[in-house]
C-alpha cells in the first residue's frame, strides 16, 4: 500500500475527546511556563536562584564550615589584618570586608572576602574605590580569611540587583611591557603560612616574604641536591624519571651525572651572579636548582634571561644571543618565578650576597639578574602549572620547609616591582 495515500481511521468519541482534552492541557503549561519563570526573577539563558540561598553577612560568618554559598552584604573596606579594616588609601586589590550595614565599623560584624586575580581589576577596591557603600552578591567559600570569619576562592561578583559580571578575561601583551595580571596560585597558605603578608605591597611585601620564607629552614648540601630533584622533578607519568627543565624531556633519574648525555645541576640564578658556589645556601636552594641536559646546561652558562637569539639544536624553543638566554615557553613563567624566589630570599643577612633582580642583560658576576621587565612578562603569560605547583609543595613539606610565594601568589612579583 503506498503510505502517503493511506488514511487514519476515525477516533471513538471517547480517546477524541481525552486527547483534545491533553492538547489543550499541554498548551496552557506551555503558555504559563515563562510566567512562571519570570515569577522566580529568572533571565532567559540563566539559572534562578532561591531566595533562602543567599546568605546575610551575619549568617555567612556563623557558617564557616567550607561550603559554598552566596552571600550579600555592603562593602565596607579592605582588611589587612585580622583586626583592620582600611576604608581609603587601599593598598591593592585583594581583598573586601563586607557588612549588614553599610556604616559598619565593627571587625567582629564583617565578613572577609578574597579576591582573587581574575576578579581583580572589576572587584578590587584600589582599583575601584567607588564600592564602598555598594550592596553586592558574592558566591565562594565559607572559610576563615585573616584568620577571621571570610568567604575564599570566589566563583561569582554581582552588584546586589544585578545580573552577575563575566570574570575578566586576561589580554595579551606585548613582551616585556605585561598589561594582563598574573593568574593561578593557590590561597591554601594565606591564613598560616603568608597571614603577615597579606595586604602588603612594594617593599614591606618583599621585607615580610623574606622573614616568612628564612625562617625554620632546611638547608641540604650540594650532595642532597640529587636526591631531592629525583623526587620535586619527578616524571608524574613515570617515577622512574625525572623532567628536564629546558628540553622537557623525561630521563632516568639514575642518569644524572656530569656525561654529555646525562642530566646534572642547573642553578637558574647562575651561581657566578653572586659568586656563592655550590656551598650550602643560595647554591644548593632547590626552589631554584633543576635538572637539565648537561650540554644545553652549558650552552646556557651564566647568562641573563631576556628574548631573542639562535635556537639551541639540543634543545629546540630555547634561545640564547651573547648575553641573554630563553627558555622554551612552557617554562618560562617557572623560571621568572624563581629569579623572583632567589632575589626575596637572599637579602645579605646570611654571609651570602644580596641577590637582586634587575631591568639589564650582561650583568657578569654582580649579584643581579634581569631581564625583570621581560621576567614579569613571562609570569603573566606562564602561569605556574600543576607540575610547578606540585614542586612547591614537595620542597615545603619534605625537603626545605619554605615556599616559593610567586608560585603561590604570581600577582605578588607586580605588587614588588611592577
């Protein structure tokens, strides 16, 4: 039988009317449905929120067991401590104090939230004073923040009777000239670890990091060196290997050595910028010791970090001219950060010399290291990386006890020297 041709036999009364019946019950929840929506405060393409989700400041802070909510409160200031509130001059742009009241002065009635880089340059009140008094949402964590009842690693800005506001996205810039903020790191420390720190910026943020990343440190001799790079650069996919800073090549651990095809070594800080050897101290401080091919090890000598060159034929995306060496892009960010570890963390205090980074290429065997426009550049665009991060931690908790504070927080090589 052609199908096109064939007919439907009537429908018995009954199902007819049943299915005009459904038709029509359908239609009207069609119909009702963006009324309905429109009823909650939904937008179209947006989820709606419950009203009884959304915290007061006073609740907010009698919740601090970890979980995420949104709260709502007036900003109010900035803290630095665990007991002041700034309301003008604000230092940076990390942090809010918010409040029930937007003329709250009392600590003990705000609620501290972190503001974290990729919300900075919309949120942040140095940047934009003019929030003060402004009712706004935030959604984030439940959590202590200067030690004191706070909300961490926020994940949505909105002014109170707003549509939230997209997290700004990080701009390109030319190298050498950064004009995006550095992104990534962890908060994980700031209520122990880097409490005294947060709220700094300039030199008292590079005097206060110098004293917490000094203090109750391990120092390991040059020998202990090999055993600790086995395990802070380890291979994740292969434990029987180490990662080679400048060709990325995962090698046996048990090839290290001073053989042309072994790894050895490498002092990011050249150990001749300074003159402090392979002695305990700057010389054999992990946060700044990798292993590398010997031979693109020597190729990079003592040289300063800057752009441009002849690629290295061992170690392709790496370049170097006669005073100035470029690692390959996906370490860039690495190697900025510890040029930025060693010059905080060796201040003439110990015997040693005071290492400084510095703007110059050529610096010899001065105690300086540059290209700092260019190593500011590379931290923005390189951010530290699950591997790097996973390097911090080990160094802290097995091998030296103390941390690179630009892994954890690269905005803060900005807030020094930007």
């Amino acid at each position: 039988m052609d199908l096109r041709s064939r007919r439907r036999a009537p429908l018995p009364a009954a199902p007819l009317l049943a299915t005009l019946l459904t038709a029509l019950t359908l239609g009207a929840a069609l119909v009702l449905a963006p009324v309905l929506a429109g009823s909650t405060g939904a937008l179209p393409g947006s989820t709606a929120r419950a009203a009884d989700t959304t915290l007061t400041v006073a609740q907010a802070r009698s919740s601090q067991g970890g979980a995420s909510a949104t709260v709502r409160g007036y900003v109010v200031g900035q803290p630095t401590s665990t007991d002041t509130v700034v309301t003008s001059g604000f230092p940076n742009d990390y942090a809010l104090a918010l409040a029930d009241s937007p003329g709250e002065t009392d600590t003990d009635a705000m609620l501290y939230v972190q503001v974290t880089s990729a919300w900075r340059s919309g949120w942040g009140l140095a940047s934009n004073p003019d929030l003060m008094g402004t009712r706004i949402d935030v959604t984030g964590s439940l959590t202590a923040y200067f030690s004191a009842p706070g909300l961490k690693s926020p994940s949505a800005f909105a002014l109170a009777a707003g549509t939230p506001t997209s997290s700004p996205t990080p701009t390109s810039s030319p190298t050498g000239s950064p004009t995006s903020e550095p992104t990534g790191g962890t908060g994980d420390y700031d209520d122990t670890y880097y409490a005294s720190a947060l709220g700094l910026s300039g030199s008292a943020l590079e005097a206060e990091l110098h004293e917490i990343i000094s203090t109750d440190v391990t120092r390991l001799s040059y020998s202990q060196v090999w055993d600790a790079l086995k395990d802070t650069d380890e291979d994740p996919a292969n434990s029987n290997n180490v990662i080679e800073l400048y060709t990325g090549d995962s090698v046996p651990k048990n090839t290290n050595g001073g053989g042309v095809d072994d790894w050895n070594r490498e002092h990011v800080w050249a150990k001749s910028h300074g003159d402090f050897g392979t002695t305990t101290g700057p010389g054999t401080d992990v946060h700044h010791l990798r292993p590398t091919d010997v031979t693109v090890n020597s190729a990079r000598g003592n040289l300063d970090f800057d752009e441009g060159g002849t690629e290295n034929s061992e170690a392709p995306g790496n370049y170097a001219d006669s005073d100035s060496w470029e690692p390959r892009d996906a370490v860039k960010g690495d190697v900025a950060r510890m040029i930025f570890y060693m010059s905080v963390r060796y201040e003439g205090d110990d015997g040693f010399a005071d290492l400084e980074v510095n703007d110059l290429v050529g610096n010899g065997s001065a105690p300086h290291i540059g290209r700092l426009s260019v190593l500011l550049a590379w931290n923005a665009e390189d951010p530290p990386d699950a591997f790097e991060m996973a390097r911090n931690d080990a160094i802290f908790t097995t091998w030296q006890g103390n941390r690179n504070p630009f892994v954890d927080h690269p905005e803060w090589a900005d807030a020094i020297w930007g």
